[in-house]
C-alpha cells in the first residue's frame, strides 16, 4: 500500500518488466545469417542483394529469401537480361548456388556472360565518383538553381554494405570464379523428362520439367527446410528467362484466350510454395508486354512479390527526345512485398532511370531540365547558345538588362 500511495511502481519477482528484451532469457533466437545475406532491421527476415545496389536501397534493402522477383522485359529484352545476369553474378561472388533455367541460351553460355565483379569497392566509387564529378561540371551552368539540391538516388548509394557488390559489364566473369561454385542448368530444348501424366499437371510440358528440377535440386541438395543439408548452410538462386514465351510451349503471348491460359499461373503457385519451405530466392524475366490478356497479368502479379518493370527508350521518340538524352530507360517498381509487417517499404522517389555509363549500369532519380515541356521556342542552336554565354557572362549580364533568364 505504501507503493501505491507514493506512486512507486510494483515489481514482484519472476515477472519481466516491459523493458526486457526478447530472447534475453532465451526466448526467440536471433537470425542466423548466412554469406552473402543479411538482417531486414524492418521486417525479421534475411535478405540478399539483387547484385544492383542501388535497386536494393529501392527495394528496403534487397530482397527477401523465399520471395520471388518478376521483371517486366522492355521491347527488346536487352536491359532485363542486365538485371537477370547482375542477380546471377551477385550469387557467384557470394559463393550461393545457381540454378539457371533457359529455353533460348544454354545456361552455360549465360554463366559465361555474367558480368566481373569490382572486388575493390573503392576503385569502383572513384570511378563512379569521377563520373558524376565531370558530368556535373559539363550540366551546372545548364540547370536551374532551385533543380541543383534535389537528393539523387544512384550507385553511389549504400558504400558502406556489406551486402551488394557493382560490376564491370565490359569484363566477363574470370573462370575460376565460375569453377567454385555449385551450379545446376536447365535447357528447355535438352530435357527429356517429362510428368507421367501431362493432363493431370494442368501444366504445359515445359512449366512441367522446369518444376520438377527446381524441386529435384531443392530436396536433394538440402535447400529445403525440412531437411538439413550435408554442408554448409547455403542459398540457392533461381534465375528463370524469358518465362511465358512461345519457347516455353505457352501461347499466352500469342492469342487473347489461349489453350494453356492457366499454366503459368499454375506454375508460379507451384514454384511460390517451394520457395516459401526453402532458403532460395527466384528471379523470372517475362515479357509482359507480348502478354495479350490482361487478366492473366494480374493473376501473375498476385502471386508475384516483387515485380520491376523496366521501359526502354530504344526504338521509341523518347530516344531522341531531349529531356532524355542522358538516360537509356525508366524503371517502375510495381510492387514491393508485405513481409511480416502491417505497411510495405515504399520509397519516396518513384521518378527512376537507368542508363549504361562507361562500366556500370545505373539507377537514379530522372532529372529533367527546368523547362518541362517539349513545345517551347528554345529549339534552335543559336537560341541555346545565346542562353549558354548569358549564363557564364554571370551577374553582370543580368545587370545591363539586354538579356533575361527565362525559368
């Protein structure tokens, strides 16, 4: 009573205060982190790198074990097939293990054109940071004051991971690198296996094969959480290319209402299920854009969870418009998964660019220059120019009052 009456709390003995920490009296184990991963800080779960830095800061800090990544393939497949292989790469730097799945490459090949990783991470911020440095100087006096302090997200980000690695796309990977690592293929076009019933796997022969090795490599291997594996403790990488194509015996890509309309659906349930029981990480390129039913799409993006899609400028007006004369693409992030959590790690930057500059491939947040819109009276060289001298003429010009900028 006398506690009560001064307002003293009341402890007994044996019972944790509100301030004791979990798993201190040995309830609720820490996460063992495996290589190449490490701890979400948000949502309890390991996470790897998708071997792009800068994609992973956009994601909350890479991606998760046992999720899923579908990438949405631009027209021509050529920069989706970057991010295929920086996935790959990030896996063989961190010695996990591959399993590359194919019906136009032989996986193979494709383990030969993984891109050299910069084992020194500071050789390859000096480089970027060189570049950044000569670009700015060349567009300071061609940019507004007030676009100059905007934050740029881009590959100089997160240098102090452990988690991520850059790469140098005009080195390919060194051979003893590849020879370290434990690796399994996949070539639509040389497996034989087939379901002894097709019709009961509700599936089309390719998604069936395709499944059965994913699952093969998994309980063999001891990737599954059900059983141990007879090593070290590892992480399995799928890469899957160019899922949903006439190659893998689908035809969503060619009619509205297809034969096999639920096959891919019914392999990504399949595959979601064996990834969620396994310490693996899958990544699929698909090309959306041939995909004529859109319903199909969004069954596709339900049992997706996280979903990129990349839009490339080649071949369209933007190639030659100015505004984007420093960028190769836009990136979308479509969806970011709900991973034990009540809200979902969304950035706050959704204006995103890639581009190809010099060795590395770069995401950043698209500047565009002061003047937005792409019908105003500054197209001709010698209006550029008039407006590029009054600038370096400094304040003095503004002074005289011949000339005025226009913002």
């Amino acid at each position: 009573m006398a506690a009560l009456a001064t307002g003293g709390p009341v402890r007994s003995e044996g019972v944790p205060t509100s301030f004791q920490r979990k798993g201190a009296a040995g309830g609720g184990g820490r996460l063992a982190v495996l290589p190449g991963t490490r701890p979400s800080l948000r949502r309890g779960q390991l996470l790897l790198s998708s071997g792009i830095p800068s994609l992973d800061s956009v994601l909350g800090g890479g991606l998760a074990i046992g999720t899923l990544l579908l990438i949405e393939e631009d027209a021509y497949g050529i920069y989706s097939n970057l991010l295929f292989k920086h996935f790959l790469a990030e896996g063989i730097v961190c010695g996990h293990n591959l399993f590359i799945a194919s019906a136009k490459e032989e996986p193979a090949d494709i383990l030969k054109e993984l891109p050299s990783p910069f084992l020194n991470t500071v050789s390859a911020m000096e480089e970027a940071t060189a570049m950044k440095c000569k670009q700015d100087s060349q567009e300071s006096m061609k940019i507004a004051w007030r676009y100059q302090n905007i934050p740029k997200l881009e590959v100089t980000q997160m240098t102090s991971s452990k988690c991520g690695h850059y790469f140098d796309l005009s080195k390919p990977l060194a051979s003893e690198l590849r020879q370290n690592i434990g690796w399994h293929g996949f070539f639509l076009p040389e497996e034989t296996t087939l379901c002894h019933d097709i019709s009961s796997c509700n599936m089309a022969s390719g998604y069936t094969r395709l499944l059965h090795s994913i699952q093969k490599v998994i309980y063999q291997e001891g990737f599954g959480g059900s059983t141990p594996q007879k090593k070290q403790r590892n992480i399995l990488r799928i890469g899957i290319q160019n899922l949903g194509s006439v190659l893998w015996d689908d035809d969503i890509c060619c009619n509205e209402n297809p034969q096999n309309i639920y096959s891919l659906t019914r392999f990504l349930y399949a595959l979601r299920g064996l990834l969620r029981t396994s310490l693996s990480a899958c990544i699929i390129t698909i090309p959306s854009h041939l995909i004529q039913n859109k319903a199909i799409m969004e069954r596709v993006t339900n049992l997706s969870d996280t979903i990129v899609g990349l839009e490339s400028f080649m071949g369209s007006e933007r190639e030659t418009n100015p505004l984007y004369k420093d960028y190769h693409g836009l990136i979308h992030i479509r969806q970011i998964p709900w991973l034990n959590s009540l809200i979902c790690n969304v950035s706050d930057t959704k204006d995103l660019a890639f581009r190809l500059k010099g060795k590395l491939f770069i995401i950043e947040r698209l500047h565009l220059p002061p003047d937005l819109s792409d019908t105003v009276s500054r197209t001709s060289k010698q209006d550029l120019a008039e407006s590029t001298k009054l600038l370096s003429s400094g304040c003095s010009a503004m002074a005289i009052g011949k000339k005025h900028l226009d913002f």
